[in-house]
C-alpha cells in the first residue's frame, strides 16, 4: 500500500500551508476495522493532526480549490487518469465536511467500490480544528459493521433461547394427565382412571435437557424402535420391567420402568422370534414365552436368557397363550387350533387335555387367552362369544357372554384379566372395549370405544392387571400399550354404595 498526497505550496507552515488528502486502497481485511474512525494520521505539510483547509493560506487555498490528485502506485509511479481525479474529487466533496457540502454526488460505480468487503477506498479529510465530523458514509458502515459485530457475538444465545423454547415438557409415564378422562364421567365417582400411552422408550423418559436436544442437532436423534403390533404383556412381580409380545415386529420388547431404558429381543438362544404372541409370568420372576408360529414355549430368565425351550409332545398344534400354576408346578397352555388346554409339566410333558371344540360348558371355539386366579382358569373362548371359569382339573364353574351387540354381550373377546378385587375384565377386540363383569357374569361397566385418542383403541388384544391395580392393554392396531388404573371403593362408600354398581 503506498500513500500518496498532492503536491505542496513552498510555505510548510500552518497558516499557508496547502490541504492533504490521503487515500487508503487496500484489499486486506483487518482494514474494516477502521472504517468510520478519524483518521489520526499527522499532517505531512504541518506536522499537526486533523488539519483544515478551512484555514490554509493562499497556497493551501489554490490546492483546495484544484482536485485532489490520488491515485494507486504501479511501478513506483503514481499515474491517476482525469476520470479518476474528478471521481475522487465529487467523492470527497461529497461524502466529506469541508466547507459546504457539496450537491455533487459520486457515481454508483464509486459508492460501491469504497462499501466493498474486498476493497475498501477512504478518505480522510484534515481539518486543523478537533472538531471534524466524520462522513455519512463512515458513520453508515460503522454502524453496520457493529451491528454485525453484535449479531455475530449473540446468535449462540438465540439459539439457546431457540431450543428452550421448543422443549416441550413431559409429564412422567404413569402419572394421569390433568383432563384424564375417567369411567363412570363425573359426578360419578371413578372406578377407572387413564394413566398414560407407551409408543416407545421415549415415553418412558422425561422432557430432553438442553445439551441432550443440542447434541441431536449437531450429530442427529439416536433412532428408537416402535412398537409394531403388541399382542399380550406383563410385568414382574416388582413393577420395574414391562415385557411385551410384539407380533407385528416378531420381537420381545423389554422395558425397564426404573432406569427408563429399552431392549428388543429378535431371537432366543439361536432361534429366531416368529410369531411371539404370549409372554406370561414364571416361577422366581422368571417367563414363558410362546411362539405359535414355530410351535414353541421358551423358558427366560428376569434378564432374558434362554434357561429352557420347552419339547412340546405332537399333540400342541398352535400354542397362543399358557398360564403357570405355582401350587401344582404345571403349564396351562391354550391351543387355539386344537380348541383345548394341554396341560404340560415344566418340561414340556404332556400331562392331560381340558376341553375341546364345542359349545357346551367345559368346549371350546377357538381360544385365545387364560389367567388363573384365586386357583380358577378363566379362558376367553372367542369362537363362542364368551368367558369360561374352569376349576385346575377343568370342570366348568360358570360362563358369561354370548353374541349380539347390547353391553354384556361379547362379540370378539381376546383377553380376559382380573384385578385385586376380583372384577373380570374382558377385551374385546370387535367392540374394541373392556367390559368389567363380577364373577357371576354381572356388567359392572365398560370402557373405551373406537379411535385413536386416550381411552380409545383399534382392535386391542392382550390385557394384564399388575399388583398396583394398573390396567396394561394391547392397543395393537394403534401400535401401543394404554394404561389405566383401577380406583379401589373407599370404606366410606361400601357403607353405603353396592360395589357392583360401579356404573
């Protein structure tokens, strides 16, 4: 960068000393930093800064009066074109204060070439007073250039205020929202309450924290597995883990309630899942799987581990649910293509066979589903529209339901539970509600109807009660497991109220 000035008068003093210009041309950077400050260079005619041609002499008044000369250097040799010398002139006269402002402005050409990022031209008049102003045009660019100065230092605390604002807050999994709906509606009092919905493991966990959502923009949200088509579940005795059959994914979903985490099993031992449409509660906490495609029972640890695959004798045609009897250490299996129970020793031996197709007490139409409580089979016969209670060695205690579309009447029931009080709680998959019976067959109340919402299902399947009267369904077709909770009658109002009419 080379600096220029134009010639001066004889006289250096300050009084006849001439007006200077100086032009910076240059294409480095870091020169934006001066952009709209004074120029503090010296006065190369009077050694003082700021010099004014407002009070030069004669020769510095004959130098004002003629155009700047200033140019860039090529070859050592300043070689300013006439086109050049009157643009820099109006430039000055323009942007600058000597004097009066004069009305000529410069080209577009010229006011983009001095705002250039690359390239910035300026000029700095001197004035011998301290009291210049600088020009409108450097006082533009000064306050865009702070103004960018600025945007650059804040846009990590707007993206933080970006992400806080898009965090939505998460209620923890199980606790009711506070327009859950209830069954009686209000005023009644409520017998069941909604909890909750179970997607995935996200729903277990609680809302992201800023560092958690940062790091999934910067490197991308880890990729979580859905529930495809849950057909049956449980939980352990404990209420930490939640394990569920998912016949659309062919996998054993494993969720832990306490740490809030998530497995999904595709195979046990060496055996791919094909169809797992049971999981159901073992001795010591541990599980009994069943695979009704491969024709199979798996025995699992708490963790999971294989401890044994049941050899089921020839008989077992399609395995869709069992239940373990800890008293008589057998295995209730129900064979839904055979139309009976096969009663199984815990190594898979065939011990004897309750049932068989039929309507008469004690037959059955394709069943899908059993629970044993209080030492009762309960088996949902769905072929035949009903419930059946049987006693362990399979005499007939009572039956309930029958086709038609009225309340009471059981169209598709796929899973049959009971809760601590004893209430029969049906699925059904057509009328895609529970229906809640007592134990002589009694409608105590229903729930659910048709849709996608809280306390709606499409065509639910399995169903399980845990020690804390909470109500796990298989919302399969929704790809879901709902939560409910039964509320338990208080003393006050056994006094006084039937606890059959629930509704």
């Amino acid at each position: 960068m080379k600096i220029t000035t134009p010639r001066s008068s004889p006289s250096g003093r300050c009084g006849s000393r001439p007006t200077c210009g100086i032009v910076f041309a240059t294409t480095h950077p870091s020169v934006s930093r001066f952009a709209g400050r004074r120029s503090s260079a010296v006065c190369p005619f009077s050694g003082r800064r700021n010099c004014s041609p407002s009070k030069a002499g004669a020769a510095g008044r004959s130098a004002a009066a003629s155009p700047w000369k200033a140019g860039f250097s090529i070859d050592g040799k300043t070689t300013p074109s006439a086109a050049a010398t009157e643009e820099s002139t109006r430039s000055f006269l323009w942007n600058g204060k000597c004097g009066k402002r004069n009305s000529a402005s410069p080209s577009n050409e010229t006011c983009s070439r001095m705002t250039s990022p690359r390239t910035m031209v300026r000029f700095f008049s001197c004035r011998c007073d301290d009291t210049s102003e600088e020009p409108e045009m450097a006082t533009a660019y000064r306050t865009s250039h702070r103004l960018a100065a600025m945007l650059r230092l804040q846009w990590p605390f707007w993206l933080i205020f970006m992400l806080i604002g898009c965090q939505q807050p998460r209620r923890d999994f199980l606790q009711p929202p506070p327009d859950a709906p209830t069954w009686p509606p209000p005023p009644a009092p409520a017998r069941i309450r909604y909890l909750g919905v179970l997607h995935s493991v996200e729903d277990l966990q609680p809302r992201e924290g800023f560092f958690t959502r940062l790091g999934n923009l910067i490197v991308g949200k880890k990729k979580t597995v859905p529930l495809y088509g849950p057909r049956a579940l449980v939980t352990t005795r404990d209420g930490t883990k939640l394990w569920v059959a998912d016949i659309g994914g062919r996998c054993l979903h494993v969720f832990d309630l306490a740490h809030r985490t998530h497995r999904r099993m595709t195979s046990i031992g060496s055996q791919p899942l094909l169809s797992p449409v049971s999981v159901s509660r073992g001795p010591n906490d541990s599980l009994y799987v069943c695979d009704s495609e491969a024709v199979a029972v798996y025995h699992l640890s708490a963790d999971g581990t294989l401890l044994d695959a049941l050899r089921l004798p020839d008989e077992l045609l399609r395995p869709v649910d069992l239940a373990y009897d800890p008293t008589r250490k057998i295995l209730y299996v129900v064979d839904a293509a055979a139309h009976d129970i096969k009663v199984l020793d815990p190594h898979g031996r065939l011990v004897r066979i309750i049932g068989g197709r039929g309507t008469a007490p004690g037959r059955f139409n394709f069943p899908c589903d059993i629970t044993l409580w209080d030492d009762q089979l309960w088996v949902a016969d769905a072929g035949n529209h009903r419930v059946q209670c049987l006693t362990p060695d399979g005499r007939p205690v009572i039956a309930f339901g029958h086709a038609g579309d009225a309340p009471g009447d059981l169209a598709l029931p796929k899973g049959v539970a009971l809760d601590p009080d004893g209430h029969v709680y049906v699925v059904d998959a057509r009328f895609e509600n529970v229906q809640i019976f007592d134990q002589q067959g009694t409608l105590l109340l229903y729930f659910g109807d048709e849709g996608t919402g809280a306390g709606e299902f499409w065509l639910p399947g399995g169903i399980f009660i845990d020690e804390e009267a909470r109500i796990w369904i298989c919302d399969t077709y929704n790809r879901r497991i709902q939560v409910f909770a039964y509320e338990r009658v208080r003393s006050e109002e056994t006094d006084t109220t039937d606890d059959r009419k629930m509704h």
